[in-house]
C-alpha cells in the first residue's frame, strides 16, 4: 500500500461484490449495501465487471470466500462464540448486515489505520451509521502490534474469536504473517478464515492476463509478496498449533458456485480458502 493512502485493492474488491449483486442477484453472498457503500452507478460497476476477463473469476472468488467465511462464521455463533475479528476489512460490509445482532456478539474491525479513515468517511458519506456492535481498530500489521491494539478496544482475550482474514495474506510479509498467526492462536479456541495464493497462481488461460494484474498492483503499490504450497501453509497452520484444517482450492469453490456467477470465463486460478480451528 502507499503510505497514508486508503488501499485500492479493497475498493477493487468492493466494486466486485456490488456487481455480484447486479449480474449474479447476490446469489453466491447477499449483500443489500454492496452497491451503497461503493457509491458508484450501476453502468460503472458494470464497465468494471465486463472489462476484464479476470473480472467474472475474482467476483467468484471475492464472494465465495467471504460466503464460506460466513458460513463458517455462523456455526461458531451457534457454537457460542461471541467475538468476531475481520482483519484488513477494507469495505466488507459483515457487520452493516450483521444477523446474529440478538446474540450480542461484538464485531471487531481491523484495518490499516489509512483504509479504515477512508471507510468511515464512506459510510458517512452514505448515511451509514455505525453500528453498535462494531468497534474499529486502526493496525498497520507489518507495524504494530494487533493483540495490543486489540485489548486497548476491550476486546477480551480470555473468550474465544472467531477470524477472517480475507484478501490481505497475499500482501503480508511472512514476518507479518507469522505474528498475526502467533497472536490468534494464543486466543484459545479460536478460529480462521482466510485465502493464499500458491507460486504459480495463474492457469494457462490466464497467464498473458497476470502480467498486466502485476503492473497495476505495482502501481498502486499492493504487490502480492507472499504466496505459498498449500503443503506450506499447513505446515504453518501445525506449527502454530491449528489442529482441524481445511483448505478449499479454486476447483472445488468453482464447481460449488460456478454456476452462480453469469458469463464466467474459462481458467482457474491457484487461490485457497482456508477455515482452522485452534
Ligand atoms: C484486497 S483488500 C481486502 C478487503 C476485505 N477483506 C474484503 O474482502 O473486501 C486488502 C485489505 O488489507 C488491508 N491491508 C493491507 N496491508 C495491510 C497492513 N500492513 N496492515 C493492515 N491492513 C492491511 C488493506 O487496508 C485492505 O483493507
């Protein structure tokens, strides 16, 4: 990211998930403040999303992943779990449409102290207000320390979390990475969603298109610096002590909600979603 600027993958994201719900009817993840957040018309969300080949697999990807994170997230509410901590939210919208609101569960949102400016300053711009279950936590992750950061806005480490952490891996350092890792594991039975990509990310279809998505990240400064061997990361997951994993890959999130997304392109990405368990 570029220091002191809000991050432009996040809007990226964003405008992915609103045209989900314009081409896809939210079928994959039911978003009704997708488009109110973005505050964009529909015909520009539309030029976004029919003007790149890669446009139709990130929108699977992006909404996939937050819907299995939810889904995830859910049975841990019914489990008991009160505490949610969505890391790197950029504009996720989780806690706008938030539907275990009669349980009393506290929703912590952590982002770059920049993004996170600019995300308030969206939501009053769109007449969203905050709600009363959501307490946010500027944290630069290469710079600071999220456990600190996170006590000092009441959360408690003593009750178990649940994490996402979605679309931020890829940006990390490892060093980063491995403190984040360190510090959700040291919250007991806690748990995490969140995607990697492997080395080689991109299919044979998509490959000519890679070298373009590297030029733009470079230029915005959001390079993916960290990309690991799914054999990698669990060998990471263990060393942290994350006993129950599981890791979803491209194919298996195509052939659950392919269908879903209108006109999708051919190709496949080497991106995973992973749920651990502590
Ligand atoms: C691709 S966006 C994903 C946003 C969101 N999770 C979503 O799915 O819409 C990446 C997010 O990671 C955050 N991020 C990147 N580097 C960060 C850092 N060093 N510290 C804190 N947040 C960071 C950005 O601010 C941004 O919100």
């Amino acid at each position: 990211m570029k220091p002191n600027e809000p991050s432009r993958t996040a809007l990226m994201i964003a405008r992915q998930r609103a045209a989900h719900q314009v081409l896809d009817h939210g079928s994959i993840l039911y978003d009704p403040f997708a488009m109110k957040i973005l505050r964009e018309d529909e015909k520009e969300v539309l030029q976004f999303a029919n003007g790149h080949p890669l446009a139709s697999i990130g929108r699977l990807f992006t909404t996939a992943r937050s819907r299995i994170a939810e889904d995830a997230l859910s049975r841990a509410v019914e489990r008991g779990i009160r505490q949610i901590v969505i890391l790197g939210a950029g504009l996720d919208t989780f806690a706008l449409r938030n539907p275990h609101g009669a349980r009393q569960i506290r929703i912590y949102e952590v982002d770059h102290p920049a993004t996170q400016a600019w995300k308030r300053q969206r939501l009053a711009e769109a007449q969203i207000a905050l709600p009363a279950w959501l307490i946010l936590v500027p944290v630069d992750f290469e710079r600071d320390d999220v456990g600190e950061k996170l006590v000092a806005a009441d959360f408690q480490q003593n009750s178990p979390a649940f994490f996402t952490w979605l679309g931020v891996v890829p940006y990390l350092t490892q060093d980063a990475i491995g403190r984040t890792l360190d510090y959700i594991s040291s919250i007991q039975n806690s748990e995490v969603v969140f995607d990697y990509m492997e080395p080689e990310a991109f299919s044979e279809e998509l490959r000519q298109l890679e070298k373009e998505r590297t030029e733009q990240l470079k230029k915005i400064d959001e390079r993916s610096v960290s990309r690991f061997e799914p054999a990698g990361i669990a060998a990471i997951l263990h060393s942290h002590g994350f006993g129950a994993i599981e890791d979803i890959n491209f194919q298996e999130i195509a052939s659950r909600f392919g269908r879903a997304v209108q006109g999708l392109a051919p190709g496949h990405l080497g991106v995973h979603v992973v749920h651990a368990k502590h």
